[in-house]
C-alpha cells in the first residue's frame, strides 16, 4: 500500500497494523494474538487488515491504569 493510500485511510479514520503498534504498547505477535480472540473488531479486505481508530481508542481508554488520589 502506497503513503498517499495511508494517508487517505488514515483521514478516513481507519489504520493498518503497523498506525496500530506505533499507539498500542504490545507486540506484533500479542496484537494479533487478540485479534484471533476477538477481542476487538476489525474489517479485511483481501489479505489487508484494517482497523477503526475510534475503536483502538476506545480499548486504550479501557487499558489505561487509574492514579488513585
């Protein structure tokens, strides 16, 4: 996939595993470990694997460790 086809996906809201990794603080091999669980969704289009950027939000949110006080 070319930079600008990147780009464009990435204004739509949408990213490839590798936007994914440079957010998400797991490996490659941990990250697709939980997508074979389905533990959040994702559409393919061929042998590509796209992700919502809102929905990597979400789970990050959902990761994150509260300071207690």
């Amino acid at each position: 996939m070319s930079t600008s086809e990147s780009s464009k996906l990435e204004m739509a809201g949408w990213t490839r595993i590798g936007g994914v990794l440079k957010q998400v603080p797991v490996s490659k091999r941990t990250w697709l470990r939980w997508q074979a669980q389905g533990r959040f969704p994702c559409t393919k289009i061929g042998r590509v694997t796209l992700y919502r950027m809102s929905d990597i939000e979400k789970m990050l949110s959902k990761m994150t460790i509260k300071a207690i006080g």
